[in-house]
C-alpha cells in the first residue's frame, strides 16, 4: 500500500493551493496549519529550495471520531497534503493515505474512519 496519493497539474503554484483549498472544503476539511517549507528553509539554513507547502487539513468530525476511538491519534493528526512546483507550470499535489499510516494502530473504530478519510482525500486529489 503506497503512504501517499498524487496528481500532477500544468497549473500555476498559488492557482494549485487555492484549487487544492476549495476542493478539501468541499470533503469538509480545513487548513489547520500552512508551512512552506522554501521559505522556512531559506530563513533557518539560507537553503534555496523549490516552492513548497505542507497543508494541514482537518475534518473536525471525523477527526473527533478518531480522537474518541484511539486518543494517541492525534500523534498523526492533521492529514498532510503537499504541493510542490516540480518546475515551473507543473505542480505536483500528494496527500497522505490515511489507511496506509494507520495499519499500525490496531483499532477497528479507528479503521473505519481512516477508510472515510482515505476516500474523501482520494476524492480530492481526483478532482483537481
């Protein structure tokens, strides 16, 4: 089982993260936190780095279901979703494969909701 799911756009960067945006609030996720990762890496280590952002997403329901079934889940919480400009006009957008990170935690509860979060990150990915 691969750890993420992906597409590829000839788009433009910021065109991407608002589109990747719409299209997670449409699943019912928010962007908890927004790291760029090129400008963070140029102020800590003065590194020129490509352009890339790191999406916390969140689906507050489905995330208070998995909270409930497993509380160390958060550990793995928010789902990741990255872009990143592979070069100019081609952008890559991944998302973690939630099943993929919970094949460890051994909890039924905790499978179910993976799966619905699988499908809708799934979802958002396809749709770009």
């Amino acid at each position: 089982m691969n750890y993420y799911f992906n597409k590829t756009l000839n788009e433009d960067f910021d065109k991407v993260i608002e589109k990747v945006t719409e299209e997670l609030k449409n699943e019912g996720f928010g962007i908890l936190t927004e790291i760029d990762v090129k400008e963070t890496l140029k102020k800590k280590l003065d590194v020129d780095f490509k352009k890339y952002k790191i999406l916390g997403a969140c689906n507050p329901p489905y995330a208070h279901k998995a909270l409930e079934a497993e509380d160390k889940i958060g550990t793995m919480l928010p789902c990741n979703v990255i872009v990143q400009e592979i070069e100019e006009g081609t952008v890559e957008v991944a998302a973690v494969n939630p099943m993929a990170s919970m094949q460890a935690v051994e909890n039924e509860k905790l499978t179910e909701v993976a799966d619905e979060i699988t499908s809708r990150l799934k979802h958002v990915i396809g749709k770009l």
